[in-house]
C-alpha cells in the first residue's frame, strides 16, 4: 500500500457523525459548528501557516522575490516544523507526478468547509470517490449544461443592468461569486439558488480572512482567548455553511433532469457496490464544487475584467469575436467552444492570478528536492503564481498577452509552466468546465456591458489559500451598452 493510501485508509475509519451534522437539525448543526469553532486559530490549521506571509505587505511579490535568489526553493522553519516554498517546473514534476505518492494533501483547518470531499483525500479512496463523478465532467457534456449556465448569466445580467441605472460603485467580486453560484446551482445540480448570494460570499470572505485566523491564534497564545463563540465572523461562516448545503440538495428541482452530477452522486450512495460513498458523501461532495468550485470561477472572471479595464482593445475583440460567431443569436456549444480569442484571454488572465496560487502537500516519506532533504510531515508549498511570472518560461511575464495561449504558441510552451489547475492524477476535476464557464460569461456580459474599475492600479491582492484582491473586493462601475 502506498503512503496516500495508508493515509486515506486512516481517514476512512475516521467518525464521521461529526462533520457536518446531516440530519441532526439546526441544534445538531449548531453544537458541531461549536465544535468545529473551536479548532480556529489552532498552531496546525492552514491559516496559521498562511499567517506567515501577512507579515508581509505585499507577500506573494517577496517570496516571487526571494525564490529568484534562492533558486525556486525557500525553507521556512516554524518552531519544530518546516515549509518548502517550491517555483521551478521540475519540482511540480517530481511532487505532482514522479513521487506523488510521498505527498499527501494538506487541508487541516478546511475540515469544516470541504468535510471528506475529494477535493481532501488521497490514495484509493479518493480513486473511489472520484470515479462516479467523472462523467459529469466531460466535455461532451459541456453542451447539455449551456442553456442553465446562459440563464445563470442573463440573470446576472439584469441586476448589472439595475448597477448600471443606478450608477453605483460594485464590489464585483461579490457578483462573479454570485453568478458563479449559479451556475453550479443550475448546471451541475438542477437547482435554482436557494441561498442569498451576497449573505454566503460575506460568509466566504469571513473565514477565508487568514489575518482573523492569525488573530485568534495569537489570542489563545496570549490565553486572552479560552472558547470561540459561534458569534465570531469565522466561527459564524462555518455555521451558515453547515445549514446551507442541505438546503441546496433539499430544495426543489429546477427541471427534474435525470443526468446532473446530483443525481450521479446520489446513485453513488444509493449502490450497494459502493459502501464508501453514503448520503453524507453527497453533502461533502456538493460542498466542494458549491466552495472551490466557485471560487476559482469567479476569481477569474474577477481578475478578468480588471485586466480588460486596462487593456480595452482586448475587450473589444472579445466582442468581436462573439459578434461573427453567433452573431443576435442565442450561442451553441459550438459557438462557445469556438471563442478561441476569449478562451485565451481567459486562460492567460490564470497565469497571471492563478486563483489556486499555492498548492500545499505534506510529506508522507523522507526525500530530496533541489538538494535539500524533505522529512515526513514537512510541509511543501508548490507555487504557481510564481512559475507563472518566471521569465525562464515566460516571454515579458508580467505583461498581458492572451496570444500565448492560442494554438500555435501553446504547444511551445514548457512542461509544468503552467499549473493554474494543478497537474497529474490529482488535477481540479472541474477545470475545464470553469474556463468554458468563464468564457461563456466573457463574451455574453461584455456584448451588453462596459466595466469600469474604480480602485488603485495596480490592485492589490491578499494571500488566502486562493489569490484574492485585497480585502475580497474590487470595486467597479457598470455601464449598459
């Protein structure tokens, strides 16, 4: 048995009555939140280690800085453990795919979120979880899931049209979340959304703020911190999340199709063939593609449109190239899939903020990297917001050029230079299926809109476990056309 295995199979046996609290009601979920508060601000939680780069102003820029001098490699030592910040496509090549079985996936202080989602296990379990999912996955499918995720943009569409009349300052990226939302909702589970938007992204925001976390630690430090209410934004994020995610499996189907991923993970607990997978399974499930799903699409969208605000010409051939694909009419796949140009600016848009900007594993197995040894429990930090402004890969890397990613120049590109997805087995299930949504949005929202960013140029961004702007907001002016 290989080391993730082994690890996986110590996860299987774990209690799982405990995580979510399904079918327990609101004071279940309420005393299991209580519980899961506890553990915020504890010395192993992600956001502890991610408090490290707070301590810096602009920390993505100065470990880009130090990993030129370094040679791609810095070691952090935090009191008896240690961080291997890693940026050269050799190393993601050797954790990835050559040795992925020494490096198992680190998510400790994300158990509240994600549960036993794929998205957090390793090894056969995750061969076994993954495998019923696979299908909705496919790019065949893509074009069955268009009409929900063209209603999902048009809805979006009508309440920029209400920004627009009103000409009121936006944090956008609350939008992109919302309509990315929706689209998940719609397209993957048959749902309409049962949830306020703006109300679940302020949760999101709160939870994901590393400085809170890094403020609680020190709090329990001090011992000016004993218990953590329910009443703290955090600790409340994990409680609303609780209650939410039944709520999306329970609530009323849109269409009542019979192939959505829903219905594809709730055959999966409903086969006796498959003891791992059970009603809970499908909640863990739903909770990654509804969290990590929806980030990353509308990051990118976010990101997008900040980078079309400075580069209007770009956005202008966007719209062009709508206009001679399907013209006043309602796209097909097919016209959506031949947006080469918008696809592009969309794929280099995640080479310069990759949403997942840091992919973090821990060693399961002694090893060596760029000549320093690796021991069993190290943490390693694969970057690839680094690797993706590296002029060893890139020509003028920071500069915005979506023509690197049409097909001619793709092909030229360097093995593992760019990784805004991860690579290997464990690759984002779902990132094709985010570009064709964020290429779908791309070119139906700017035929109608024209954004305006209003903040500091550059933005700024902030080192959460994904690449957010500052403070979770950009904020924007929207302008009917």
């Amino acid at each position: 048995m290989d080391h993730a295995s082994a690890a996986a199979g110590a996860q299987e046996s774990e209690d799982r009555s405990g995580e979510t609290g399904t079918g327990t009601g609101s004071a279940g979920r309420g005393s299991i939140a209580h519980t899961h508060a506890q553990g915020l601000g504890e010395e192993q939680s992600i956001w502890f280690k991610l408090g490290v780069l707070t301590r810096q102003d602009d920390p993505i820029p100065a470990l880009q800085r130090i990993s030129e001098k370094m040679g791609g490699c810095i070691r952090v030592n935090l009191k008896d453990e240690r961080i291997f910040f890693l940026s050269e496509v050799d190393h993601f090549k050797h954790v990835l795919l050559n040795k992925v079985d020494n490096y198992g996936k680190y998510f400790e202080g994300l158990k509240p979120i994600f549960g036993r989602a794929m998205i957090t296990i390793d090894g056969a379990l995750w061969q076994k979880i993954r495998m019923p999912q696979q299908a909705a996955f496919q790019p065949k499918m893509f074009g069955e899931y268009l009409p929900y995720l063209l209603a999902a943009v048009d809805e979006k569409a009508r309440d920029l049209d209400q920004c627009a009349k009103t000409g009121e300052t936006i944090n956008l990226l609350e939008h992109t979340w919302g309509l990315a939302a929706s689209m998940v909702c719609k397209a993957l589970f048959d749902r309409d959304v049962p949830f306020n938007p703006k109300a679940v992204f302020g949760a999101v925001k709160s939870y994901t703020d590393v400085g809170h976390h890094r403020d609680l630690r020190l709090a329990k430090v001090k011992g000016d911190l004993t218990e953590v209410s329910l009443d703290d934004p955090a600790a409340g994020a994990v409680a609303a999340w609780l209650k939410l995610i039944p709520e999306v499996v329970g609530a009323v189907p849109r269409d009542h199709r019979q192939r959505t991923l829903l219905t594809m993970l709730q055959a999966a607990a409903a086969d006796p063939n498959q003891p791992d997978f059970d009603d809970q399974q499908v909640l863990d499930e739903v909770k990654q593609y509804l969290w990590a799903g929806t980030e990353t699409t509308a990051l990118t969208l976010n990101w997008c449109l900040y980078l079309l605000h400075l580069n209007p010409e770009v956005a202008e051939r966007i719209r062009q190239e709508g206009e001679d694909a399907y013209g006043t009419r309602v796209p097909s796949w097919d016209d959506i899939h031949a947006l080469s140009y918008t696809r592009a600016v969309i794929q280099e848009t995640m080479r310069l903020y990759p949403p997942v900007w840091s992919i973090i594993r821990v060693a399961l197995a002694e090893d060596e990297i760029s000549g320093h040894k690796v021991m069993p429990g190290d943490k390693v930090a694969l970057c690839p917001y680094i690797v993706h402004h590296t002029a060893r890969y890139w020509d003028e890397p920071e500069k915005f050029d979506p023509s690197r990613f049409m097909p001619e120049k793709a092909k030229k590109r360097a093995p593992y230079s760019y990784v805004p997805f991860g690579a290997g087995k464990r690759a984002c299930i779902g990132g094709a299926l985010s570009i064709a949504e964020n290429t779908l949005a791309l070119t139906q929202l700017l035929r109608k809109f024209r954004f305006e960013y209003v903040g500091e140029v550059p933005a700024r961004m902030d080192a959460t476990v994904t690449l957010t702007p500052r403070g979770g907001a950009l904020p924007f002016r929207v302008h009917a056309r």
